[in-house]
C-alpha cells in the first residue's frame, strides 16, 4: 500500500457515522466508522436495525484469494472490474491480492480511485468528454506513477480525445476495442475498421496504441464455442498489429478481456498467445467475484465448468424482519427495492432466525418487491411469525453494492469487524 492510499483509506475511518448509513445501530451516531468497527458490535444482538446488509468476513477473504491463485496460476495479470462494488477498501484488498490495477468505465469512478491513490486504472469504456480528457491529462501530467489505458473504437472518437488532449505532456494509452459481434455492445465490428482506428491513433502525439481489447460477455448466444471463436479473433488482431509494427515504444502489448462468466476460456485462450516482438500483459477484468452472489453468477460462474479450480462463495446476506403475517399464506418483510438488487432475479430466502436460533428458511420464497416491503409466500411447513428475521441472498453484486453506502462487514457468528465504504 502506498503512502497516499493509507492516508486516504484511515480518511474514511475516521468518517462519522449518522443518520446517512442505513441498518447502524441509532446509538452510534458521532462515532468515527474506526471506533464503530473497534466495538465489534454483534449484527444481531448490537443494536442494528432491519434492513441491513451484510457481508461476510471469511467468504470475502476466500474470494479474493481464490481469484488471486486462479490468475497467477494461468500467468493472466488481473484488473478486477471496480464499477462492481466501488468500494476503495475493496480495491486495496485486491490489489494486496496481487491484482495489477482497477477497471473501470466511467470518468467518475476514475476520480473516486484516484482519490485513494490507485496507481493503475483500465478504464474498459470508449471515453470522448473533453472536461474529463483534460482532468485524467492533468492527473497523468502530475504523477509519473500513475498509468491509465482507455478503449478506442472510432476514428472520430481518436479526433475528439486528440482534440481534448492537445497540450497535455504525456499521451493516454490505448487499445482499440473488437465488438463482440452484430448487435453486441460498443467496439469495431471489423478487423479493417479496426486497422484504421489504429491508424488514426498512430498520426495523433496525444495518444498511444498499446493493444487490443473487448469482452465476451456480449457475444451473441455465447457458449464455449462461440467465445473461444471471438477471444481467438481478439488474439489473432494482437498479431496482426504487432506483425504491422503498430506497437511501437512500449515495454509490453496488452491484450485483456475477461468479465466474471467465461473467465475459463479467457485463461485457455490468452494461453495460445503467440510469441510476439515484445512481452504480453494477458488482462484479466472479472470483478463480480469479489461478493459474488446467490444467483445470477452462481449459475453463470466458470468453476461450474471447472470445479478442480474451486468454488466462489456468496459473500452477501441481507437481513430483513417480517412486519405483517395477514394470512397462512402470505407475510410481507422491511426490506424492498431500495434495499435489494431486483434487475437480474429476486432475492432468495435462505434462513430464519428468532430468539438467537437460525433455520433454514423452508417453505418461504420471495415473489416481489415493493418498494419497501418484501413480498414473501410461504407454504404450511413455513414457520414464520411477526418479528423474526429473514436473511436473504442476492443476484447481481453491481446493484447490490450500490444501494448502501457502508455495509458492514460481519464474522460467521455475527461479530462485525469492519464497513465497507461505496461511492455510487
């Protein structure tokens, strides 16, 4: 950890906490987030107060390990996607586990990283805003250390970022972004318009070609085969760049794709890279592994394909209180879409507690959200009364994350030792 990212990070300890933090417990407010954490407060029995969401102590850790060993173990580098949790503690627990730098994709997120003295930033989006150009120019110009690559996919996106840059002192790097396919996302659909994309970089002082990029989460109807078919494009106009001579003055080549569902053929494809003139930084970006989740990425995950690698673990639990049982058949919790990612699936009920015991929550499940409630159903072998608290699990850690500004972060008995700060 660098000088700069210790100060900012004892900052945000030293933050008070207030009416501004959902679930705290009412009785903290004035304490420094540091003298909150050194209470080591019980989730459960410390005062917190329904809806709150947690994160798991051990079940963070195993991630960030695990995706660290995966990584070093397939010679990938690693920029973990940062938009999924915007949490600057996260980000240096990562790079601590080895990552490379931070993704991003937005000039925001690059400011918030900054602020906590991320050195290395992929910023995984095109970007021509001409007042954020010139901010990342000047940050560039101010520090030596710090490095940024950002996409490319147009000529007239090289004009605008040359045009916003010209004065700046040194060039931003780039890598020319290959789509996925028709109709997927943002990236040039053809190998020849990416060719002159990479021509226009060259005739610019204002930027530097440094390699290829994209992600094949868009690819359309992705399976294996069809991912593994994209990534080898992506390898083979690496290639062909370097055998142009279009990399020139650089100590590597980056080629780097990889977000949280095919990560697996990311690794066996970067692999088959073959030897170039200069070294490759083979980047991997997947992020949602951080949290992980009960869902979405639990099915999506490519240690499904490959379990000899390990297993993720879901770090999240939101924890909610039954407030009304009207009928056999029904109860209704305080937790809804302000509190829960909804956009991928519902939350799922998982486990019941009442009077310090803990159950799995059969015969319960989630069937919608209002806005502050949780619809819940439940069967005859349901045994759920007024008061009783649901834990819940999530889909989709990106909308999870960005619905609390400091979430606790709790031991498998519910001791919490630290909270984690978002800037959404």
């Amino acid at each position: 950890m660098t000088a700069d990212s210790a100060q900012s990070l004892a900052r945000l300890a030293a933050e008070r906490v207030d009416h501004r933090f959902k679930g705290l417990p009412p009785d903290t407010d004035g304490l420094t987030v540091a003298e909150l954490a050194g209470q080591r407060r019980n989730l459960f029995t410390g005062g917190f107060a329904t809806p709150v969401l947690a994160l798991s102590a051990e079940r963070l850790e195993h991630n960030l390990k695990l995706m660290e060993t995966y990584a070093a173990r397939h010679g990938l580098a690693f920029a973990p996607h940062g938009k999924t949790s915007m949490a600057p503690q996260l980000f240096q627990r990562q790079i601590e586990h080895g990552a490379w730098g931070i993704t991003l994709a937005m000039p925001h997120q690059v400011r918030v990283a900054r602020a906590f003295g991320t050195r290395r930033v992929f910023l995984a989006n095109e970007l021509v805003d001409s007042a954020a150009l010139r901010w990342i120019a000047a940050e560039l110009d101010a520090d030596p250390d710090f490095e940024l690559v950002c996409y490319v996919d147009s000529v007239r996106g090289v004009e605008l970022m040359d045009a916003a840059l010209r004065g700046a002192t040194r060039a931003v790097d780039v890598v020319v972004e290959l789509a996925a396919g028709e109709g997927a996302r943002t990236g040039v659909r053809t190998e020849a318009e990416c060719a002159r994309v990479a021509d226009a970089v060259a005739v610019t002082r204002t930027l530097r070609l440094v390699g290829v990029a994209g992600y094949e989460g868009e690819v359309p109807k992705a399976d294996t085969e069809r991912v593994t078919a994209w990534l080898r494009r992506l390898v083979a106009l690496a290639a062909a760049f370097d055998e142009a001579g279009r990399f020139t003055g650089l100590d590597e080549i980056v080629v780097s794709a990889g977000g949280s569902a095919w990560f697996d053929a990311v690794a066996e494809v970067f692999a088959e890279i073959p030897e170039l003139s200069l070294p490759v930084l083979k980047l991997l970006r997947s992020g949602a592994y951080v949290s992980h989740d009960d869902g979405h990425y639990r099915k999506l995950t490519p240690f499904n394909r490959v379990p000899e690698e390990g297993a993720l673990e879901p770090a999240f639990r939101l924890w909610t209180q039954v407030v009304s049982r009207p009928s056999a058949e029904q109860a209704f919790a305080n937790a809804g879409k302000r509190d829960a990612a909804h956009d991928l699936d519902l939350p799922f009920a998982q486990v019941i507690r009442r009077d310090g015991a803990e159950r799995p929550a059969t015969g319960v499940s989630v069937t919608a959200l209002s806005d502050q409630h949780a619809w819940l159903a439940t069967t005859p072998e349901a045994d759920l009364e007024v008061g009783d608290w649901v834990g819940l699990g999530l889909s989709h850690p990106c909308t999870s994350f960005d619905k609390w500004q400091l979430i606790p972060v709790a031991e498998a008995d519910g001791t919490v030792v630290d909270y984690v700060r978002t800037f959404f």
